[in-house]
C-alpha cells in the first residue's frame, strides 16, 4: 500500500510534559514513521493546536511547539487550529487534496479529543485511514485510564470503522 501523506496531530511540547500514557513508546513509534515517510517521499503534516490565550497550548509559547522529539523539517507542512477537527476551519483538506492524497496515516493525541474527531472526518472526507497501533496517546481522567482509552479507541472504535489499526511492523511492509 502506497501512502499519500501522514499526519501527526498535536504532539506538542505541554502536552508531553505532561506525560501522557505510552509517552516512551508512542514517540519513538511516531519518530520510526517519520524516518520510513521521509525515506519514500511521503508528505508529512504537523497539526498544532491553539488553545488561546492563557491556554497551556497558546499560539507562540514554548508548550505549543511541535515537541523536539518529533520536530518538523523545512519540508514539513504545519497546520495550526483552533478546534478539535484538524480538518475544521485549516487548509489540511486543501492540502491534502492538492497532494491527490487518498491514503492516508494518522497518530497523535490526545486519543480521544482532537485525534478522534480528526479520524472521524477524514473518513467522512473518503480517506483510506491508517493508524498506527501505539501511535495515539491520552492521558487517565476520572472514568478510566489513558491506557484503557488508547486500546478501546484502537481496537473497539476506529479499527475496520473507520481506519485500519496496523501494527508499525504491518505498516513498514507494505512501504
């Protein structure tokens, strides 16, 4: 399976800090894809969330950087937004339409909010969605863990819904 773009949603530099489920493994999965889409000419799309003023995501401070561990290149597109659908008022369709993306990966945070959201409209769009199994992340809340969240999200909501789960092995073979 050829893809088109990948599109890596919010891992930025507060919400790392705050150490989110899976933290280690996520990143150094996120950081692999990274290395296999550069190495076949695959666009790769930074989302970065703006929260507002005050907000430990506001436009401009150190916490709403793309984390150092997964910085973009020059080549890289960042796309910034303001609510939880990369898609909803950005160019990311745009964008992906002027790349005749079809297929698409996606991984990110938090798994729940913004990535879902995202995940979800992409279908809706027609992209063919890859995810990455252990490439979102959450954080625990009051009802349930962050871990509990990532493998009801993987395996119960997205997989053969609306993206297929692949695992990082699955996804290096088919490049």
């Amino acid at each position: 399976m050829n893809y088109d773009a990948m599109i890596i949603i919010d891992m930025q530099t507060a919400l790392i800090n705050e150490h989110p489920f899976n933290e280690r493994k996520v990143i150094s999965n996120i950081q692999e894809l990274i290395s296999l889409c550069r190495m076949q000419n695959i666009p790769l799309i930074y989302i970065r969330h703006d929260g507002g003023t005050g907000d430990e995501l506001e436009k401009g401070t150190e916490g709403w950087e793309i984390h150092k561990a997964l910085a973009p290149s020059q080549e890289d597109c960042i796309i910034d937004k303001k609510y939880n659908s990369a898609f909803r008022q950005t160019v990311l369709r745009e964008y992906l339409e002027n790349l005749n993306a079809k297929k698409i990966i996606m991984c990110g945070m938090q798994t729940e909010y913004c990535f879902d959201v995202s995940c979800k409209v992409a279908f809706e769009y027609g992209y063919e969605v890859t995810i990455p199994k252990d490439t979102t992340t959450t954080f625990d809340n009051d009802f349930t863990s962050g871990e509990k969240l990532a493998r009801y999200y993987e395996e119960k909501i997205w997989n053969h819904r609306y993206a297929n789960v692949l695992s990082i092995d699955e996804i290096r073979d088919t490049m």
